[in-house]
C-alpha cells in the first residue's frame, strides 16, 4: 500500500487558514453546533448567521428626541439694540428652543417584562425614547431607572413576540475568547462586527466612574453604545459602551462593561427604580513596591492601601485603619484599588463584606457593613447654591476625593445650569472640596456666583453660575 504525500507548504495560505478554522471549530462540540460546514452545493462554509438568527431580534436600535432651550445673544436682553434692529417683543418673550435627535442600541433581556438593556449616555436628557425592533416594529420606550457611574440604564416596552438574549456569566470570558459586537453604528441599522477579546478589567480609563472593561477589537462605533456583546454561544457578555479613537475612527480598541458588573445595578433599578449603592467611607490608592517597602511588606505585595478613613463611616465602624492594606473581599483576592472599588460599588446599602487586610504584616479578618452614602440635597436657603443648584441631589464620591452630582430634577434650577448627574465637583469658587460638608460651607460664602470646577468622564472644566 502507498500513500501519496502532500507538502502544506505549496498550498495557498487563505486554504490553510480556513483548514486550520475549521479544525479549530471541529474541536468545540458547542462551536459545531454553530457553524455549518457546507452550503447547498457542498462547500465548505463557517458562518455565525445560525447564532446571529437566533440573537439579532433581541438586538434594537433607540432613538432619543431631546428639546433644549437655547441661549440668546445677550446683545437681546438691551432694548435699545431690539428698538434698532426691530425685534418684536413678543419674540423675546417665547423661550428659543431646539429639538434633537441621537441615535444608540440596545438589548432585550426580558421578553415578557419588556426589559430593554442599555447604557446612560445613550439616554441621558432624553425628553422622548423609541425602541425599534429587527422586524420593522417600534415602540414608546419608560425610563425604569439609570446608572451613571456605571453607564447603563434600564428602559421598559410593551410589546408581544419579544425576543430575549440570553444572560451569560462574563467571568468566565477569556483574553482571546471570540465575540461579536451587534449595533446600530451611525444610524445605519443593525450591523454586526466580529473580534476577540482583547484585554480584560481594563480601568483607568475615566471614561465611566466604575470601570472594569472588556476590551475587544470587534469594531465599535458610534450608535454602538448600549448594543450586544455576545460569544460565539450567542450569549451576552458584555454591553458595548466607548471606543479608543485618538485619529477620530475605530483603531481596533473597543470597550464593553461586563454583563456581571450590570446586574446588582439591574435588580436594583428593577426594584427601587435607582442605585442604592452602598459605601465603605475609605480613600484608598494602590500599593506600589516604594509604598510596600516603606510599611516593611513584600515588594510584591498587590492590593489597595487605605490612604484616610472618613469619620462614623462603615470603615470606621468595623475598625479599619489608614496604612491597612486590603489583600481579598469576601474571599476574593484584591489586587489594586480600581478592583476593590469596583467589588464594594456593585453592592447595595446594607450589604455586609469581609476584609482581608495586612496590617502591620499580619493577616487580619474584619467584617463590615456598607452604609448610605452621605447626601446633601441642595435647599433654597443655602446661599448661592440654593438658588443656582435647587434641584441637586449631591453625595461624597465612592474614592473620598470630590462630591459627586448624584441626581438633577427635571426642570429645576440645577437642570438648567448645564451639570449633569455623574459630574464630579473638585472645587467651589477656586477652593478644593472633596466632601458633601466642605461644599456647603464653601458654597455658603458666596453669594451671588459658583465658580465650580467639575470632572466629567475624561474631562475637566470650569462652570460658572450667576444668580
């Protein structure tokens, strides 16, 4: 018997790859599943259209409509100047205003609730969202409740034959894990762009004040934001939400919050409506190998160092010390500050949690339960801030460092003076504060005007408000 060899390397490459795409598909008995490897003529064809069938209905496309009112040339506010260019004073007298139009994605989660998945910024002043489905159908969406630190928000349809995606666990994603990223990028309609997963707990960022990203080169674009991150199972993992874009386009650096990190947000929204997120009262940094030789700890030692403890907070209560340096929460390691930020931010008011801390080079266990955040709801007889921010619902941030705008009601002052909920407040009138208490006496000296400076996403600006 003979056999008759072949020599692989005198085959064209784009053969040898799809053998090897194949071979790689053949091996996964769920992967199989997926892909058909012949048409109807018999040739081979790996596709993700009997995954993408089954999600792509649960996939919608949202609409905003957002009616702002627009400022005039203060040249108008001088009668003389109306009286020679003829202005009528009716015209003065109407409020100018614009309405616009804003385009994102979003993922069904609940059919039979009409539960629609999607993120803040997609949603954020919208006076009017609709939800259009893969078939042509649209409907008038409900706010149920939103995140803004985390970025996502939780919209509520009416409608029969609803299509549900179904909810994976996204620990268990791995860097190199195949994914697909569905959207509406542009407006243009749902698209679909395949990728890997890059990286993993991506932070840092200051993008999002919780961040713990996943990060994929499927293409994002704009329209993405709020749309599916699904594996190769067709199961979300993750909710597409910013792009890394320094030349104005996709370079291949898309981010996704995982869909884990969303859910104790999710049940709450679903439940109170809002995020009751509970806090420890902790400032805390990482621990550097100069931090750790300097407090006689292994040089590489990971974890978060607790910088200052504020006063009566659930850090205080439970015994916790500036220089204790936290190694695990709930049996969990912790490996930098992002990442216990982020472990304490997904629990609620409430919530009890156990530490592991270094202090002093010995291991100790200490147990603490998570408060409310420490709230100041700005009144009229505040001072300025009265008058300039009614309506303002103001907390100390989770990292102890400014004061975060937690809420705004529609139509008071404070929606008008161009904060939004999620700002983060570093100073008042050019004096730093970094808590509830050090704002409202700094804004208590003024009387007439807030110079505010503010930190939002990854930007920082100067907001003026005069009486």
């Amino acid at each position: 018997m003979t056999y008759r060899l072949f020599s692989v390397a005198k085959w064209p490459s784009q053969i040898i790859m799809s053998l090897c795409f194949m071979l790689a598909m053949a091996s996964s008995h769920s992967a199989y599943a997926l892909f058909p490897f012949a048409d109807s003529q018999g040739e081979p064809l790996p596709s993700l259209a009997p995954m993408l069938k089954k999600v792509n209905p649960a996939v919608v496309n949202i609409s905003t409509y957002t009616t702002r009112k627009m400022q005039q040339n203060p040249l108008l506010n001088d009668p003389f100047f109306r009286r020679f260019f003829n202005i009528p004073e009716q015209q003065m007298q109407q409020p100018q205003q614009r309405r616009t139009q804003s385009a994102g994605s979003g993922v069904i989660i609940d059919a039979e609730e009409g539960t629609v998945l999607t993120n803040h910024h997609v949603i954020d002043g919208a006076d009017e969202i609709t939800v259009a489905m893969e078939d042509g159908r649209s409907f008038t969406a409900k706010l149920i409740g939103s995140d803004p630190e985390l970025d996502i928000a939780v919209l509520k349809i009416e409608g029969e034959d609803l299509v549900e995606v179904k909810v994976a666990d996204s620990d268990q994603l791995q860097v190199g894990d195949f994914v697909a990223a569905i959207g509406n990028p542009f407006g243009l309609g749902q698209t679909v762009t395949t990728g890997i997963v890059s990286a993993l707990g991506r932070t840092g960022l200051g993008i999002e004040g919780y961040e713990n990203f996943i990060q994929t080169d499927a293409s994002i674009n704009p329209g993405n934001s709020g749309g599916a991150l699904v594996n190769l199972r067709g199961e979300l993992v993750g909710i597409n939400t910013a792009i890394l874009a320094p030349s104005g386009g996709n370079v291949g650096i898309g981010f996704a919050i995982p869909v884990n990190m969303a859910r104790a947000s999710i049940g709450q929204i679903l439940e109170y409506g809002e995020v009751r997120r509970g806090q420890l009262g902790v400032v805390i940094q990482d621990l550097t190998p100069e931090l750790a030789e300097a407090f006689d700890i292994d040089r590489f030692q990971r974890g978060a160092m607790i910088a200052e403890i504020q006063e009566d907070s659930a850090a205080d209560k439970a015994g916790l010390e500036t220089g204790d340096v936290v190694i695990e929460i709930d049996g969990k390691p912790v490996l930098s500050s992002a990442q216990l930020r982020n472990a304490v931010g997904v629990r609620k008011i409430g919530d009890k949690i156990k530490l592991k801390v270094l202090r002093e080079g010995k291991e100790k266990t200490i147990k603490a339960t998570l408060a409310e955040p420490e709230k100041f709801s700005v009144a009229k007889d505040s001072g300025a801030a009265g008058e300039l921010l009614k309506g303002a619902t103001l907390r100390n941030a989770d990292d102890g460092n400014a004061v975060l705008i937690e809420k705004i009601e529609p139509g008071s002052p404070a929606a008008s003076s161009g904060l939004r909920p999620g700002d983060l407040i570093v100073s008042v009138n050019r004096q730093r504060v970094s808590n509830v208490e050090a704002f409202a006496k700094a804004a208590a000296r003024s009387n007439d005007r807030l110079l505010l400076r503010i930190v939002r996403g990854r930007a920082a600006l100067w907001v003026v408000l005069n009486k």
